[in-house]
C-alpha cells in the first residue's frame, strides 16, 4: 500500500501543472499568495481583502483587467456594470453615494479598462472628495453618454495618458462649453475622438487651430457629427491663408510644421447628402507628402464610427421595401437568429458589504 502512495506521489509530481501547496493561507510566502490573487475574479478579490490587513495589501498591490466597465445612474444612485474578457461578470449597487465613493476610487486604484462607459447625472458634481481626489483612471477607450458635464470633466481629468479614443455624446452642454474640453491634455493628447451631435459650427476650426498651435502628431483624428452645414464655410473662412486645396468634400491646410498638413473630410455619399439633417466631418492630421491619390473615398467606414445608426436605418428601409418580393423565396427559423449575448451567473451580482 505505501508503494502505491509512493508511486502515485511520484507521478503527481512529475504533472504538468500548478504546484499544489500542502500548508495554510497564513503559512505562505507572498509571492505565491500574489500568484493565486492572480488567478482571482473580482469578486474573490474583494472577499479576501476583508480578512486582513495583509491581504488587503496584497490583493490592492495587484491589478485586475476588464474588458469593459460601465459606471450608469442618475442624480440618486450610480450602478458600476464590470466585464472580464473570460466572460465573468460583477455588479454593484452601492446603498449610499459613500459607498459609491469608496468603491469608485477603489476601481479607480486596481481597474485597467479596454473600454469605460460612463453615463450619469450630477450625484458627483458638487461631491469635493470626487472632484479633489487626484487618484487616477487606467483606461484605453472611454466613451461618455447622457453624462453630466461637469461630471465628464472630472473623469477626463482622472485618466492616465495612453487613451487611445474619447466618444461623447452630450448635445446641446458640450455645445456651449467646448473650450474646457479642448483645455484637457487628455484630450490634446488623444489619438482619436468624437462628439456627436454637435450644434455649433465652431468645432472644425477651434480643434484645428489647438493642433497646429501644439504641433500635434500625423494620425490623430477627430469626428463630429453637426446639425446644419455651416462648418465647413467656418473652417475655410477661418484658415484661407493656409488652404493648399479644396473641394466640395475636403480642405487641405497647411500647419507651422512643414512636415505636416490638416486634412478636413466632409461625409457626403448616396445615403448622406449635402441637405442631409445632420452633417458628419473628419479632421486628420497628416503628412504633407501624402497625395489626394490615397485619400480614402469611403467616408461610411468613419461615419459608422460615430453613428452607424445613420447607415443601418437605411438598409432597415431598403429591406422592408424588398421584403414583399421575397417573402414567398425565403423562410427563416426565429430560434436560429445569430445574436450575442453576454452570460453571467446571479452569484455575479454582488450585494454584499465590503470594506474598500
């Protein structure tokens, strides 16, 4: 029998697999703890920081990665919505805005985002601890949407560099106040970013303007989406002395930078026309030895990136309009719809107190 257990020890050992420690939590060493915190979700994180002081260190040493999170409320409550790319899910409704506080500036300390979605009212406007508090956001892409704009200041302020995209979508506010946005660094800095539903007609030139005096990098790109057509006869009253040239859908500036010219795209196409309600413009920066041979013609890709609504209710149209002539050719089974779905189980959404 102890030849057994001996042979049996012998081949677990010689498994490819993560050891297995025979001894307590308390009794191992850090760097395996730190290991295992690791492998953890979210959820078990935050039950294992509530046992010690320790472990509270460890677990908030350490770094969690979502694949998307979105922080959504009013002017009451605010709901924090967390994806992990493995398909996990976690949920949590604070009971009171300290709570929330708390938690948010946790996220804040651990979280790294590939997306963040924030959308909410003024709970946090006139909150001094939210809007003093210097801890900052990790994030890659960040997307505002029916959020208060004071709020969205102060998120776009908490973000560390290396934001990839910003998308906003807060009309009318947005409208009147786009000098404190184009104040941010975050902003200047950012790759690429949007607003949609604009309704001024200053946004062209006044974005322009900022990347030349910055002397901002070939390839950053910003979109907007506007209610009238008069942005683009402001853009090119504003910067006549820089024009190289022009047409009815582009402008081509020059910037202070011999190496580097603007380029301003209008969307105009068979389903966007020219008395289209709203208007879509993208500004480039780009080398001044690129040629109007490589421009890209097809403006519905960058459109769709800020409203593929625009696109999809016309082919909604187009398939109606058909759908009598092939309704007797086609049949179709309405449990074999191709649809995703994000699954999570109930434990996933958490109510428990924590400690943060």
């Amino acid at each position: 029998m102890a030849s057994n257990s001996t042979n049996i020890t012998g081949k677990a050992k010689n498994l490819s697999m993560d050891p297995i420690y025979d001894t307590n939590w308390c009794d191992m060493p850090a760097e395996i703890k730190l290991e295992c915190v690791g492998k953890m979700e979210f959820k078990e994180r935050l039950s294992l920081r509530c046992t010690a002081k320790t472990e509270r260190s460890l677990v908030d040493s350490q770094k969690i990665e979502f694949s998307k999170g979105e922080f959504v409320g009013d002017d009451q409550e605010l709901i924090f919505l967390l994806y992990r790319a493995n398909g996990h899910f976690f949920s949590r409704d604070p009971k009171d805005l300290n709570e929330a506080l708390e938690f948010l500036k946790y996220i804040m300390k651990v979280g790294v985002f590939e997306n963040l979605e924030i959308g909410m009212g003024t709970l946090l406007t006139d909150n001094e601890q939210f809007m003093t508090d210097d801890e900052l956001f990790t994030a890659k892409n960040i997307k505002f949407e029916y959020c208060d704009f004071d709020n969205m200041i102060a998120f776009l302020r908490k973000v560390k560099n290396g934001v990839e995209s910003i998308k906003i979508d807060l009309g009318i506010e947005i409208s009147r106040r786009l000098a404190e946005i184009l104040a941010i660094p975050l902003v200047q800095n950012a790759n690429y970013w949007h607003i949609q539903d604009y309704e001024k007609t200053d946004s062209l030139y006044k974005v322009a303007q900022m990347w030349i005096e910055r002397n901002t990098i070939i390839g950053t790109t910003f979109q907007v989406s506007v209610f009238g057509d008069d942005s683009f006869k402001k853009f090119l009253k504003r910067f006549t002395d820089r024009i190289v040239s022009k047409s009815e859908k582009r402008v081509r500036i020059r910037t202070n930078n011999p190496d580097r010219h603007i380029l301003l795209e209008r969307g105009l196409d068979d389903t966007v026309g020219i008395d289209y309600l709203v208007q879509f413009y993208r500004l480039i920066v780009i080398s001044s030895e690129m040629r109007e041979s490589e421009y890209n013609d097809n403006c519905k890709e960058w459109i769709c990136k800020i409203d593929p609504d625009v696109y999809e209710e016309n082919d909604s149209e187009l398939s109606f309009e058909l759908s009598d002539d092939l309704s007797d050719s086609y049949s179709y089974d309405d449990n074999n719809e191709d649809s995703e779905s994000y699954e999570y189980d109930s434990d996933d959404i958490d109510s428990e107190p924590y400690d943060y």
